[in-house]
C-alpha cells in the first residue's frame, strides 16, 4: 500500500491511461478524486475506485477551463481534502476526418517510397493544414490544462506541509518529434520544459515534479490507428508490441510513491524501446 493516506487528483481520468493510473492508485490505498470532461465517466472511473480503496469521488473538469479547473479543486477540497498527488493526464489526439485521411494517405506513401525507392519524395504539409482552432485546441488541452491545474495543486501541497507529487503526461512526440501532428510534437515537448521548470520552483517545499513519457500504448487515442499501423509500430518498436495502460499506471504509482523521493524535473519513458534517448 504505497500510497496509503495519499490524496490523488487525477484529470482524463474517464477512460484510457487515466481510468487505469485512477484504478492502480487506489490498489495502493490512495484516495483517488477522478475527473473528466465528461461527469458519467468520472464518476464510474470512481465507482471502480471505491471498491479498492474508501473516500473516492469525482468531478467534472475541462482542464482547457480554468474556471472549471478552480472549481474541481475546490470540490476536492469539499469532498476528500487536499491534494497530494496530481496526475495531468487529460489529453487529445486530432478527429478531424479529412486531416487524419491526409496524413493516413501520406505515410503510406512515404513508407511505400522507402521500401521501393529508399527515400521519401511525398511531402507531409502537415504544419501547413493545422489551422488556428485546431493548434489552439490542442495547446489548451495538454499545455494550459496541465498549467492550470499545476497552479491549484502547488499552494494547496505548500500549505500542508506534506510536500506532495506532480506527475505530468509527456509522450516521445515531444522528445522524438515524430512526424504526422506537429502541434501534438510542441504541446508534448512544452510540457516537458515546463515540468523541469517546476520542479526548481517546487523543490524547496517538497513538491517533486516528474513527467511520463509514454510510447504508442494501445488505449482510446489510437482510434486513428488501423491494425496495419499498429502491426508496423509494433515492427519498429524492439519489444515486438504496443504498450499497455497497466504498464503506464506502474510508472505513476512509481513517481507517487517513496521509491521516487530522490526525483524530480525528471522524464520516464516506457516505451518498448522505440525512442533510446530520453
């Protein structure tokens, strides 16, 4: 029970990575206050919850909010107390239909090219097909919301005198930048440098701030993906696979928990061997 009297505010937590780090928490006795955008999902994230482990509750969250941010923390603070683990999970990956055909379409000719030719002669263009909302929806999301709800937790950890863990959702498209969703690459890599940052800001109250930064992990934000993509990850990855959301969850209750005391402004990445340098 290695979070035992451990609080834990969690954001996305409705399905995906979110719902199993919730769940893995709550094995190890923590309280888990689970929110989402969606109130339905949250609340049966916190359902499972409450069968491992007592005082799980939930919220709504839009993490692009602040004023929805604020008040998230502030009903955890009616409902469970205060916050000792927070987890910036909330993520998004494009839906767009004619996008995601675009950039379908042109890695099967980039890969096709290689394979025949042994060099890529089809232009990507997709920085050049982002448009405003679609850049600023994805910033919001991954960068404001991890700011927004890093600026609730700091105080409320400092004032309790317990110190307290921030663990942040990066990815390998922020380090690797690979190709296909370039404002994906810079929201992930922001959250990166701002964790680092934090971490300075935070050491001299006991706040140790990390970040995740998982490979292609088989959960709800591969929708996109069809069999063929995910069998050629899989080929290029050295473990032979895709990760899974329990594999991701280990690395949170990790940070969370006194084997990580002496980290912080670090970056873990499970990711089968896919990216080698972190």
């Amino acid at each position: 029970m290695q979070l035992a009297g451990k609080t834990a505010f969690v954001t996305g937590a409705g399905s995906g990575l979110g719902r199993e780090i919730c769940i893995a928490f709550a094995r190890e006795g923590a309280k888990v206050f689970a929110t989402d955008v969606n109130a339905a999902t949250a609340a049966e994230t916190a359902a499972a919850c409450a069968k491992l482990t007592t005082g799980a509750a939930s919220a709504v969250c839009d993490v692009a909010d602040s004023a929805s941010v604020k008040s998230a923390f502030a009903r955890m603070d009616e409902t469970v107390g205060g916050v000792d683990v927070l987890v910036n999970n909330a993520g998004i990956v494009h839906s767009d239909p004619a996008y995601l055909e675009h950039v379908k379409s042109i890695q099967a000719a980039q890969v096709m090219e290689m394979m025949t030719e042994g060099r890529v002669k089809t232009h990507a263009r997709t920085t050049e097909l982002i448009t405003d909302e679609m850049f600023d929806r994805m910033l919001r999301i991954h960068l404001y919301g991890t700011f927004y709800c890093t600026r609730e937790a700091l105080p409320r950890m400092r004032a309790s005198g317990r110190g307290g863990r921030v663990i942040n959702m990066g990815s390998i498209m922020g380090t690797a930048s690979l190709g296909g969703a370039p404002d994906y690459c810079a929201a992930k890599g922001a959250i990166l440098a701002f964790t680092r940052a934090t971490a300075r800001e935070a050491a001299s109250y006991g706040v140790l701030v990390n970040a995740i930064a998982p490979g292609f992990i088989d959960t709800p934000l591969l929708v996109n993906f069809d069999d063929a993509n995910k069998q050629l990850i899989a080929a290029q990855t050295p473990l032979g696979r895709l990760g899974t959301p329990a594999e991701i969850a280990s690395a949170a209750v990790f940070l969370a928990g006194p084997g990580a005391s002496f980290m912080t402004g670090q970056t873990v990445s499970p990711n089968g061997g896919i990216y080698m340098s972190q």
